[in-house]
C-alpha cells in the first residue's frame, strides 16, 4: 500500500506508521518502508537512521537485499521497517541513469523472502523517482487528505499519475483507499471538506476520519506511535478502526470462494478501475 500526496504535512508519515502499528497488533506482520528522505517514519517507529545505517538508498541505488536493512520495531510485535537516511535525498537524482529506474523498489519487495501480510510504504512530498518506485512496487494508493482549505488542490495531478503509472508501469494500481486526517468536527470548514471528499470518492474513503490530537503529534518525539504512547487516546483508536475497514475491505477484496471454509461470502467494496482523475482539477 502506497501512501502518497504530494503535499507535505497532511498526515502521510503519521498514517502509514499508526496504520501500519494498528494492523500489527490486530496480528498481522508488516513492513513499513520509509521513502522520505526525512526518515520521519523512521523516527516514529524508534528506528535508527544516521547516515551510516544501511538504508532503502542502498537497496534502490546499491542493489542491496531489501533483507540486509530491515529491523524490527521494539515494542510491536510483527513490525518492521526499512529506514530512509538523508542519503535518499540524492537517490532522486541518481536513480536517473540506473537501469530499470522505476522499478528498483518493486525488485527488491520481490526477491524479500520473509513472510508479511502488509507493506506500507511512506512516499516524500513530491511525485518524483522515489514516489513513482513505490506507484510501481505497490498494488493500492491510500491517500491521506487533511480536512482544510486547498485539500483538494493537487489531488488531480496525483491521480492522473496514478493513471499513467497505471497504463504503463503497473495494471494493477488503483487508488483504494482515502483517509480524512486532522479532522476537527467544531469547524463548518472541516465537515464541508470531508463532504466533498465524501461525494467525489464515495467508495475510496474510509468511515472512520482520524481527529486533530495532541497525542498522535506527541508520540514520534518519544519514538513511538500513538498505539504504544497513548493506547487509549482518541487518536489511537481511531487509527485501529481506520486499519479494521482496511483490513476487512482487503478481505472482501481478495475474497476467493475457492478456499472459503463455508460460512457467508463478505460483502464489501470492490474497486474499480474507472479513471479517477475524471472531474477533479
Ligand atoms: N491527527 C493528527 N492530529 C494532530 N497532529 C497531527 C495529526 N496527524 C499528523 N499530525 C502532525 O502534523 C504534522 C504533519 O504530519 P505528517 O504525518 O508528518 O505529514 P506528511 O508525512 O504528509 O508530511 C506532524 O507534525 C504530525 O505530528
Ligand atoms: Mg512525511
């Protein structure tokens, strides 16, 4: 699951380590890969990322086993990630003239040989090499949208590159996934945006939005997600519901009647591959 927008500070980082935290402790085993030069889901998870740390840089510009720069999570069982350091922010650059440059990540995830049920991969602020990887290595795009003025400005440029990495590089993404962040009910100009996301992608964003708390932006400081730092806090909850659709949705989605065990066949959202940059701007 790839998640992107183009624009900074609208949740990307602290979605992809809380969901990714969230979806651990229901039990599942998951890798977050951290493609932002910033490292900041690196730092979030307690994960070590000086410059002399083997990093995805090594395995997007050196071809190194994706294996040789994972580390586990303290404190979340079945949590992994691939920290990012400050050398992946010349990778944008050096990728260029490597071959197969836009399909490094998508080599790497698939010569890992561990077991994992999700990989979440953490995209910079900008629709460039390193953000295109990911497009290509992944399957779905989650979007995290913050409820405030603008939030739709540049969301037309980000699917119609979902399209085209689409048409050329990888059929099978889509954008599955919309996740309102910072959502404050008080304000009218919260609900009217998450209103307009709401009618424009009714079948991509989730029921659950995530609120403005404190907490959520406390917990990188300690190294922590909000899961360990704050269990009981509304953000941490309300992390765990937006992975329980997820987790529920990938299940009716790749629903196969062939290896059910009788019981009911889940209903649920399945996606289709109508272009969705129709219509936004
Ligand atoms: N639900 C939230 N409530 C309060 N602060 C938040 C919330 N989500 C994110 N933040 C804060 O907003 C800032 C930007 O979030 P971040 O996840 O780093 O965005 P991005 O990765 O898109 O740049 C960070 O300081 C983060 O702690
Ligand atoms: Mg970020």
């Amino acid at each position: 699951m790839v998640v992107a927008n183009q624009k900074g500070g609208v949740g990307k980082t602290t979605t992809t380590v809380n969901l990714a935290a969230s979806l651990a402790l229901h039990g599942a085993r998951v890798l977050v890969i951290d493609l932002d030069p910033q490292g900041n889901a690196s730092t979030a998870l307690g994960i070590d990322h000086h410059a002399e740390v083997p990093s995805i840089y090594d395995v997007l510009v050196d071809s190194r086993p994706l294996s040789e720069v994972v580390q586990p999570v303290m404190d979340v069982e079945g949590l992994f990630c691939a920290p990012a350091t400050i050398d992946l922010a010349g990778a944008e650059i050096e990728l260029v003239s490597l071959v197969a440059r836009e399909s490094r990540l998508q080599r790497a995830i698939q010569a890992y040989e561990q077991p994992l049920d999700y990989i979440l991969i953490d995209c910079p602020p900008s629709l460039g090499l390193l953000t295109v990887n990911a497009m290509v290595a992944g399957a779905e795009v989650l979007i995290p949208i913050q409820c405030e003025y603008y939030a739709l400005e540049g969301l037309g440029q980000l699917l119609r590159n979902v399209d085209l990495v689409r048409g050329h590089l990888n059929p099978a993404l889509h954008v599955s996934t919309i996740l309102l962040t910072m959502y404050d009910g008080r304000t009218r100009l919260a609900s009217q945006v998450a209103d307009e996301v709401r009618t424009h992608f009714a079948e991509e964003v989730l029921r659950t939005s995530i609120p403005r708390s404190v907490r959520i932006s406390e917990a990188p400081s300690y190294g922590q997600t909000v899961l360990t730092y704050d269990p009981g806090s509304s953000g941490a909850l309300s992390y765990l519901e937006a992975a329980r659709e997820i987790a529920l949705r990938g299940a009716a989605v790749h629903y196969d009647p062939q290896h059910a065990h009788g019981g009911h066949a889940p209903v649920g959202h399945q996606n289709n591959q109508r272009s969705m940059s129709e219509g936004i701007q």
